[in-house]
C-alpha cells in the first residue's frame, strides 16, 4: 500500500514536518511493508517557509532588516534553485515576535517583509512567493511600499511612516525612486484568508482584535483603510475595498495587488503546487492529512480539507487526524481521528500532543 502523509501544523504544539514524521514512525513500527511519503502542507500562514524549503532545493539567505516595531532583526529568504525566492512574512512582521504587552496595532508595520523583496530583487530572482498568514500589522502593506521606494507626504509635505495609524494622513504617493524590479517578476501571494479589506468581513473588523486593537483603534483603522483604498482608486484605477483576499495580513494583500502588480492566491494551493500534490495523490491509495482542529472553518480554504477534497476527487480513502474535531456534512475524509483525550484538558492534550498522536496512529493502524 502507497500512503501520503500531507499533515499542516498542529499550531501551538508541533510543526507539520514534526507531525508526518511522528505518523510514519508508527505506521512503519506496525507495518514495515507500506511506502510512506511524506509531504507537509500549509495554507500560507506561519510554518509555509519551512514547509516549501523542506521540500525545495536552493540556498538560504540571512538579510538584516527590522521588525514591524523597527527594531533590528534577522530574518531568512531562500532561493531556490529555479530562481524562485521564497518569503515568510511572519519573519519580520508575525505576531507572534510581540509579547501581549508589546501590541501596538496602529504602529506595527511591514517594513523588514519589503527589505526581503528587495534583497531577493538584488538576487536576480524571477518570481516571488510571500506567504502572509500569521502577521501582527494592519497596514496595508504600507511598510513594504516605503521599503521598496515609495514615498508618502501628509498634506503640509512631511513624509510619512509608521504603520496603519498613519493612512489617513496621506495626501501625496511619490512613485520616483519605487523599485520597478518588482513589476518584472512573478509576484505571488499565499493568502491564507478570503476575507475582503472592508466591510463587516474586513481586515480591521475581523482581525483587528486579535492582533491588540481596542474598539475604538478597529473603527479608526477600517477608517483608515477605506481612505487609503480611496487614494488607490483614485491614483491607479484599481478598486481593493471588496476583492477576494485582500484583507489579509491587515490588508497587505490588497496594497500589493494594487501598486506591486502581486498575484493573490489560496495559500493552500499555491503550496499544493510547489509540492507537485496532485502528482502525488494520483500515485497514493491512502492520504493522510490532519491539523489542530477540523470544524465547520475547515471547508474555507483549510489546508487539510482543500487537499482532502482533491483526493476524493481522485477516488482515493482519506484519514485525518487533529486535535479536536466536529461533525462536518458532506465530509471529504473518510474518518477522523481526535487525538485529545477525553480525560484531558485542552491545555495538557497540547502539552501530550506528540504521545496523543502516537497512539492515535495506533487506532488508525488496526483499520488499515
């Protein structure tokens, strides 16, 4: 039997790399006959890096640069053998580089994310993939447009800088010294949310809270943003308020597509194609994939049941495993294997996730 092994992270406890190597282990244990291989996935959000540079050649570049509180940092760009750089947001400008105390939403900005552009630009490199899932701004990418050459001057002729605070005192975009580089290559997003910029669903409604916005900062940074993707119409003909992905990232998806000429796409198959997936499903009888939780969000653009549909397709049986789950209509996986415990609370099935899943792995074994 040919089995592929194509988890995403269990986030807050092991990475997919760590999870596909832990259920090959013990499927192998069990049954030393099977061919395993493994393929882990992601959606575009944190760990994508490491997932596509696990399974692609190329050389690691070390950049100094700053994070989205401006404060010195190294961060890695890889470029592979294809001249193809690849970017992970959360390097430089994820959330989680802040402590709860440090969140500072209308400061945070994207600056470092466009160092990254323009080194990977400085290395000859043809296309670009930057994941943005995971980050802690919400400035429209207005770090990455200074950092690539953009200037913005408030109406008594000041530059401007900072992060999603400052939007709303635009009055002037001067586009002289912007790096045009990056207009001749192949600039692709991987958007690990569909959520538009505006509206009820946007960027600053949706994500603001979480990453530190009080109520009175989300309605002044949706305000923000709606007068930033005002200019943006009225400068270069282009409408972001309502497109697919564009509030992702704090609307960093939006900003790019408009003055970067970026290409959004879905996270997941973005990655899908990277790893050739479909290649591998046709030559697998089982897919086993999983995540941390798989519920009625799942079926939005989630890795795991993107991937698992993509099986079905192909009539192949899928399992999942992940830490909790609920009932899904018209599932795509064929069984579901919750590792947490019903003794456990959710804080020590986190703590146990790797011995869970083993004996998980265990269950499954005995359907095989």
């Amino acid at each position: 039997m040919n089995i592929l092994i194509a988890p995403n992270a269990f986030k807050g406890s092991m990475s997919a790399l760590e999870v596909a190597e832990i259920i090959q282990f013990n499927l192998l244990k069990f049954h030393p006959e099977l061919k395993c291989q493994c393929l882990p996935i992601a959606d575009g959000g944190d760990g994508t890096f490491d997932v596509l540079t696990h399974h692609l050649k190329g050389e690691n570049h070390i950049v100094t640069t700053t994070d989205l509180l401006g404060r010195e940092i190294q961060a890695s760009l890889f470029l592979t053998e294809q001249d193809v750089a690849i970017i992970e947001l959360t390097h430089v400008a994820g959330l989680s580089l802040l402590a709860p105390s440090e969140y500072k939403p209308l400061n945070t900005h994207t600056y470092g994310v466009g160092d990254l552009i323009r080194s990977a630009l400085n290395l000859s490199c043809s296309k670009i993939i930057l994941a943005i899932g995971g980050s802690g701004t919400l400035d429209m990418g207005f770090g990455v447009l200074r950092a690539l050459g953009y200037r913005f001057f408030d109406k008594d002729g000041l530059e401007l800088k900072g992060g999603g605070g400052n939007l709303s005192a635009i009055a002037k975009i001067d586009s002289q010294d912007f790096d045009r580089r990056i207009l001749n290559v192949d600039f692709q997003i991987a958007c690990d949310v569909e959520n538009p910029l505006l509206g009820e669903c946007g960027a600053a409604k949706v994500f603001g809270a979480q990453k530190g916005a009080s109520c009175d900062e989300i309605d002044l940074l949706h305000q923000n943003h709606q007068y930033f993707a005002e200019i943006i119409k009225k400068e270069f003909q282009i409408d972001i308020s309502k497109m697919k992905y564009g509030g992702a990232a704090g609307g960093i998806a939006a900003g790019l597509y408009a003055m970067c000429g970026a290409k959004l796409r879905s996270g997941s198959e973005l990655v899908f194609d990277c790893l050739n997936m479909d290649k591998a499903i046709a030559g697998c009888d089982l897919l086993i994939t999983g995540e941390g939780r798989i519920d009625s969000q799942s079926a939005f653009g989630k890795a795991p049941y993107v991937l698992a549909q993509k099986a079905k397709e192909m009539g192949k049986r899928v399992y999942a495993f992940c830490g909790t789950s609920e009932f899904l209509q018209n599932s795509p996986f064929d069984k579901v294997f919750p590792i947490k415990k019903e003794s456990q609370s959710l804080t020590d099935a986190m703590k146990q996730t790797k011995e869970n899943l083993r004996d998980a792995v265990s269950e499954m074994v005995k359907l095989l």
